[in-house]
C-alpha cells in the first residue's frame, strides 16, 4: 500500500466521519426535540420502549445520542430508571440502520436497477439537491433537509473513498494476517471495544470495518468478535456523560453497559461453543458489507429477546453497582429550585430540546415571581412577619434561576442553532432579567410595609380602598403575563396594555387624593413618604410584566 493509497485511505475516513456528524446534526435539527419530548413521556411499557428506542435511534442515526440523552432524562428526573431499559435496548437495534445503508456500497451487479442502488450513482444527486437547499432555500427545516442530504452524500463517498483505498490489500498477505489476528474472541473484542471507544460511534467503526471488507480478503472468523467488542466500546459515551450526574443517570449508563456485556459474554459463548462441535462453514468465506450489518443485527436483536425478560434484574444490577451514597444526593436542590435540573448540560448536543427545557424552567422562575408579588402586595394589607421573610426567601430564590438560566441559555446560544430558536432565546435572554426585577421590587414592596409597621402608621380607609383596587389591577397584568408566557394571544397582551394605562391612571388619582388628605389632615406626611414607594414598585412590576409580555411577542 503506497502513500497514495494511505493518504486517500486518511481523507475518506474524514469524510465518512464528517458526513456522519453533518447527517446527525441535520436529522437532530429537523426533528426539533421533539424525539427528546416523546422519550420524556415514556411509560413503563417495556416492549413499547423497545420499538420507541428502535425507531429514534433510526431517525437520529446514533445510538449514543439516544443513551445520553436518555442519561439527561433521568438525571433531570423526567424519566424514571425503569423507565431507560427498553429505550436502551431499542436504541441499540435501531443504530443497525446505519450499517444496512452502509451496506449499500457492496452492492454487485450492472444492471441499471442495482446500478442506481450505488452510492456512486446517488450520491452526487443527494449532494446537488442538499447544496441547493442549504443556498436558495429560506426554510430552517429546508435547510436542515439539505444538511441531511450533504451528509448523507458526504458520508456515501467517504464509504466509498476507503474502500477503493484499501482494494489493493487484497493482495497483500500482512494484511489478511492481521486480521486474522482478530479471529481469536478476545483480541478480536477487545480490538472492537477500542476502536469504537476512541470514536464514541458503534455506526463509525462499523462502517470503517464495512470499508475495510472492500479489500475482499477479510473473512468472517477475523470481522465476528470485532462486532461484538464495538457494542460494548459504544458504552463509553453514556458512560462519560454520567459523570457528574446523580446516581440513577449513572445507573442508566450502567444498565447500558451490563445489557452489551452480558449479551455479548452469551452470545459469543454460544455461538463459539456451537461452532466448537459443528463448525460453521461462513467463518471462512470473505465478509461483505452485508454480512457485517447482519451479524449486527443478529446480536442486537438476540440480546434484546434474551434480556428484556430480565428488565429488573438490570436495574437491581445496575442499583447494586451504583449504591445510594452520602455525596452529591445529599445536596439534592430544596423543592422550589428542583426545576433547575431540567436544564441537563446533556441536552445541549440538541439545541431545540434544551431550549424547550429552559423554558419551562423559566416558567417555574416567573411562577416563583408571581408568588413574590401576591404575596407582596397581600402584606400591605395585612402584615405578616413570617410572609415578608418569604417574600425574600423568594427573591434569593428568584436570583438563583436567574443565574442558572442565563448561564444556560449561554451554553444554548454557542450551539448551532434554526432561525426559528435563535429568535425565543433572544426573547427568553430579554424576559429573564425582567422576571428578576420584579421579586427586586416585590422585595421593595415588603420592606416598604416593615417600614410602616415598625413606625407604628396606618393608611387611612379611603387609601385602603385605594390600594385595593391598584393591587387587583397589579394582580390581574401579572396573571395576564403568564398566560401570555404559556400561549401568547394578541388578546391577552391588549388587554395586559389597557391594565397598564389603568394603573397610570389610578397612580395619578391615589397621590392626588394623598395630598388632598393630608391638606385635610387625614393622612400624614411620613406615611407619604412610604406611599410613594410603594406606587413605585407596583408600577415597576407592571412595567417589566409588560416588557416580559413584549419580548415574547411573534
């Protein structure tokens, strides 16, 4: 093999990988989280799992995206560890696809039907068509189509770059010895591991043994053992992306890990056992592309049928090798902040499905803040130590979701992200701060209040009323804001705009009518002081309710 060959052996390796990250980065977009939001919605239906693992896996086209986010699910305690089994299993049957696409590059014959099946013949087209989507069309999900053709197409020929490379080792006798090399069970597993390991992809380093068999000197005895190690060297993926988690995302990596070892340990005991007393005749005839994406499947599927009856005894394996310990969980997040782990570091590898999640935590954040502003405005009317020290409880509360979700959607805005999401994150960046301002002012408000208390004054009955009446106001603008927040309607948003113009106008009419009092008598000036406050900060929370309202606007 001369440089030539090596070099072109090099540059279509790193089109094939190139093409499979373009491929799962356009499928991951187009699907929008939404594959994310289904797995969310599992149920303990293990069967129904295995086809839902099965067919995400397909349309993602990787079965570690699909463990690691199922390890994100779990960490965030959207999913449930019993939940992750049959999606596991599933998404190790769905990687398969790859390798039958892949498979098409071993396709013989020269008739015009198989000829068209050839990479060689579609994939220029699928590159033509996918270049035309990304420069002419204005569509994210046109665009996202023409990412999925590109890599395709990108992929395709670097599939086909290897094998044209490594054709002439067919003749090259070092080569058929090494791997026959692997044709011992061990080697031959331990070699597929890491290999796969060092690529984080089962579909990557079959499809490079895919290419490999090109040389067509490589029998199945060397290609079998090989297969079996790249599902265990897929675990790696989970397994790195578990560190840091709680203890039952770790554990869902380790149900992945135990699912591949022990279907493997099985696997290859019977069939070597098997072929020890009737050997199989296929061991010594030369692989081909298919071969290989059956013997995948094969595995795969048998693991599934051999260990899903065994669903519990994974978990309990998984339980007893992770243990409940006095670390991390003992710094388990009080209840009001537990929507913080929505916003998994893991979802960040699908852009749409992490901003999806941020939002709901936003939702939590400006619940918390509608909480702080009732109950703000409850104390001026009635004044309650224990309620002003939740008042601010709220607020320290308040500012720590402010800091999580900005830092959040930071790690969101340096991903790739659709028109479409750009335009929310900029809204949800804007609608944060203001979320923030208004426990600020809420706090203000009950420190106003303590103000009173402690001096000992009172507001007259007529600026009683007054209040009441410019609370319910505050009330109704700050309900208004949330309902907008979870379905903006033009409706709601007018009439938020008509309360607004309400407020200012009562504003006016209370200090009017202050200072009318206090000529009178009625009210003192101290406590006029203190009014004023107040009217401000009510003001400010409608203001930036409103602001919330605007950003979020179409």
């Amino acid at each position: 093999m001369d440089l030539l060959s090596i070099l072109t052996l090099i540059g279509g390796l790193a089109l094939f990988l190139y093409g499979m990250h373009v491929l799962g980065e356009g499928l991951s977009k187009l699907s929008g989280g939404r594959m994310e939001s289904i797995l969310s919605k599992m149920t303990d239906n293990h069967f129904k799992a295995v086809l839902l693992g099965a067919g995400i896996t397909a349309v993602i086209q990787s079965s570690s995206a699909t463990t690691v986010m199922v390890v994100g699910l779990v960490n965030s305690g959207i999913m449930q560890l019993r939940q992750t089994v049959g999606i596991i299993m599933g998404a190790n049957i769905g990687t398969t696809i790859t390798s039958w696409i892949l498979s098409l590059s071993g396709i013989q014959g020269d008739n015009l039907f198989i000829t068209l099946l050839k990479p060689k013949a579609f994939s220029p087209i699928l590159a033509m068509v996918g270049i035309i989507f990304l420069m002419f069309c204005k569509s994210d999900k046109k665009k996202d189509m023409g990412n999925i053709l590109l890599g395709f197409a990108v992929l395709m020929f670097g599939m086909d770059t290897m094998s044209s490379a490594v054709e002439p080792l067919k003749d090259v006798p070092e080569f058929t010895r090494l791997f026959l090399t692997f044709s011992n069970p061990i080697l031959g597993m331990l070699a597929g591991t890491l290999l796969t390991a060092a690529l984080q992809s089962s579909s990557a380093s079959v499809g490079i043994l895919q290419a490999l068999c090109a040389s067509g000197s490589i029998p199945y005895a060397a290609v079998f053992p090989l297969i079996l190690g790249q599902n265990i060297g897929t675990c790696i993926t989970a397994l790195l992306s578990s560190i840091g988690a709680n203890v039952n995302a770790r554990r869902a990596a380790f149900i992945h890990l135990y699912f591949n070892l022990i279907g493997t340990i099985v696997f290859m005991s019977g069939f070597y056992l098997i072929n020890y007393f009737s050997p199989f005749s296929f061991l010594a005839q030369t692989v081909t592309p298919a071969g290989i994406a059956l013997i995948h499947s094969c595995f795969n599927l048998f693991a599934t049928i051999l260990l899903l009856p065994f669903s519990g005894k994974l978990v309990a394996l998984a339980c007893f090798s992770v243990p409940e310990k006095d670390t991390s969980d003992l710094q388990r997040l009080p209840s009001v902040l537990s929507p913080l782990s929505n916003m998994d570091k893991r979802f960040l590898d699908n852009p749409s499905f992490a901003l999806a999640q941020c939002r709901k935590t936003t939702s939590a954040m400006l619940n918390l803040a509608k909480e702080a502003a009732f109950e703000s405005l409850s104390l001026i009317f009635d004044y309650n130590g224990q309620n002003a020290a939740h008042v601010e409880n709220l607020e320290d509360y308040v500012d720590q979701y402010e800091d999580k979700i900005s830092d959040y959607m930071f790690k969101i805005s340096l991903t790739s992200l659709s028109e479409t999401d750009i335009k929310e994150l900029s809204a949800m960046q804007h609608s944060v701060g203001h979320i923030e301002r208004i426990t600020d002012y809420a706090l203000g408000v009950a420190i106003s209040v303590r103000k009173i208390e402690k001096k000992e004054l009172a507001f007259s009955k007529e600026a009683r009323k007054e209040l009441e009446l410019l609370c319910d106001i505050v009330r109704s603008l700050i309900n208004d804001t949330l309902s907008y927040w979870e379905n903006p309607d033009p409706l709601t948003a007018n009439d938020a705009w008509q309360l607004e113009n309400e407020l200012s106008r009562m504003e006016k009419k209370i200090m009017k009518n202050h200072k009318s009092r206090v000529k009178k008598g009625k009210c003192g000036v101290d406590i006029g002081f203190i009014l004023s406050d107040i009217l401000s900060g009510l003001k400010k929370m409608s203001e930036h309710s409103l602001q919330i309202i605007d950003a979020m606007q179409p």
